[in-house]
C-alpha cells in the first residue's frame, strides 16, 4: 500500500545538492548561522518508497541530513528526522537529544506504522550512546538496526540484508575530518579575543603596558596552536589528555616567542625574564584550554573521561593564567 503524503504529512527531499545547500554547510562550518541550519523534525521521503522501502533516522542538523541524503542516489527510502535541537547524531546522542524518547515519539508523530509494513528503523551507529534498542521495541514495537558509521556505506549495507563489515563498524577520525573542525572552533574565539584586545587596549590608555604586537601575535599564535595545529597533531602529541596535548604544543609556542624576541636569558629590561616567565604561564594554558574542546568531537577518550579531563584542567588553567598576567603587570611597572 502506498501512502500518500495528503493523508500523512510527509516531506519530499532528493539526493542532490543545491548550490545553496552547499554554501550552508561552507557558512555552518566557520560558525556562520550554524544554530539556524536546520531542517525540519519529521518524515521524508526520497525517490519513490513504499511500505516495505527502508527506514533511515537522522538529526534535523542540515549538514547530518544532507550528509545522508547525497548517498541516497537511486535508493528509495524514508529518513525520520529527529528533534536534536540543530546538533549533529555523535553530539547529540551524547546530549540525550538524539535518543530512545525522542525517536519512539517522533514514530509515533509521523504514524510511521501507518507508512511501512515492516517494522526495522535503521539508526547511524554514531547515535548508538543515546538508543536504547530494546526500550524502543518495547515501546513502539519496532526493531532497531545500527546502520554504518558512514553514510557512504549505506547503499551497500541495504544491499546486504542490514549486515554491516568490519570496515562499516570502524570509527576513524583521521587528519581530514579533525582538520574540518576547526574552522567553527577559530570564528568561536573571535568574540573572546575582541575582548581581551579591548581590555590591552585600556591599560595601554591607563599607562599599564605597553601592549603591542609582540601580545597580539604570541596571543593568537596560541590560538592557531590550540584550535589547529593540536587537533591535526592529535595522534602524534605523547599524551593522552587534550589539555596536556595543547599545554606541550602551547608550551613550544611559547618558548619560540621568548627566543623570537630576543630574549637571551640575560633578562634586558626591554624583554626581561618577568615577561618571558609570564608568556610560559599564559600562552600554554590558552592552548590547552581550546584543544579541550575537541575532546567531544574524537574518538579519543569518553564522557566520563572528558569531565574527569575538565575537573582537573580548568582549575589549572584558570591559576596559570591568572600568574602570567601578574608576572607581565609587574613587569610593566617595573619598567
């Protein structure tokens, strides 16, 4: 039986990417209208699917859905869209937004037991933490079968019967997909760092300083080191925990300014051994506290260990900080 979408609201969609899709995710992936890039919560239907066509769910993230959707080339499928509050499936199956309540009561919105005749939803392995297949059973009498980790490999896990390889259950987070997010991490500092430029700028107006480009570079190169070049080097860096993985990188950054500008370790008033000392408290920690935010977006560690991670860090973090820029205020009013 066909059903029809003026009897049930179903929404049409297609495995073809517009140019302004495309540029949505370009804009979500530097932080541009990246809460406002959503789809809406529902059932989609793509290619022309019956009721025995497979049920695929995802996240109303735009960038999860079309991520879906462009695989589905030739395959006629329905996609439930889950209310996940504009967060990706990993993320949200974290948060509790991608889980076992929202997905028995998104069935139940859309009658999907009205639209299929059979009763199996597949759900992306990344949102496995936030399902609880048996409570869905239980609850909706439907089956839940954990698709690939990839999207790309859904065509041939249908053709398989819903059988998943060993290379469809393998998690990567190579150089590549850590390299893609750190555009949206960079553009999240941009309003942080305005501030602290804000605030140089008034003590150089008090006569508390001076603070010039020395500052700004050693700042943002700190920046660089933690939102990038940590996340890229992740594998490599011999630590486990993040913040330990940008404190080393922020630590060498630091040191590098130091030798940069001159100081020799003879401490010369115009860069003296205050200052230096300040740079190695201040610009690690910073590091360190902007590669913590990759900790929920790898595959490295797990919620628990991240507060663990966090519990310990931050307090760290906060005090190192806070002894650099006395050591530097010092500086200044000695000079």
């Amino acid at each position: 039986m066909q059903i029809s979408s003026r009897e049930l609201k179903i929404i049409p969609t297609s495995s073809e990417l517009t140019f302004r899709d495309i540029w949505g995710t370009w804009k979500a992936r530097w932080g541009i209208g990246r809460m406002a890039f959503i789809v809406e919560p529902g059932l989609y239907r793509i290619g022309t699917p019956d009721n025995n066509s497979p049920v695929l769910v995802s996240a109303n993230y735009k960038m999860s859905f079309d991520s879906l959707r462009k695989e589905l080339n030739g395959v006629n499928a329905w996609i439930l869209v889950l209310d996940t509050k504009g967060i990706n499936v990993w993320c949200a199956a974290g948060k509790g937004t991608f889980g076992t309540q929202e997905l028995v009561n998104r069935m139940s919105i859309v009658q999907l037991e009205k639209v299929v005749s059979h009763r199996t939803v597949i759900v992306p392995q990344l949102g496995a933490p936030g399902i609880s297949a048996h409570l869905v059973t239980k609850a909706s009498g439907f089956k839940v079968v954990f698709g690939p980790v990839r999207a790309k490999d859904l065509k041939e896990f249908i053709k398989l019967g819903l059988k998943a390889t060993t290379e469809m259950r393998t998690v990567k987070f190579n150089t590549y997909d850590r390299l893609v997010l750190t555009p949206v991490e960079l553009v999240g500092t941009f309003k942080i760092s305005l501030m602290i430029f804000g605030v140089l700028f008034l003590l150089n107006l008090l006569g508390i300083g001076p603070f010039g480009l020395v500052d700004l570079y050693a700042y943002l190169g700190a920046v660089v080191v933690g939102c990038v070049l940590t996340p890229v080097l992740l594998p490599w860096i011999p630590v486990r925990a993040f913040a330990w993985k940008g404190w080393i990188l922020g630590f060498i950054w630091a040191v590098a300014v130091n030798v940069l500008n001159g100081w020799n370790w003879t401490a010369v008033p115009e860069y003296s051994i205050l200052r230096a000392l300040g740079y190695l408290f201040i610009l690690p920690p910073i590091s360190a506290f902007l590669a913590m935010n990759f900790t929920g977006s790898s595959t490295f560690t797990s919620f628990s260990g991240v507060l663990k991670e966090m519990r310990r860090a931050v307090p760290a973090i906060i005090i190192s900080i806070t002894l650099g820029i006395v050591l530097i205020l010092v500086n200044s009013f000695i000079l």
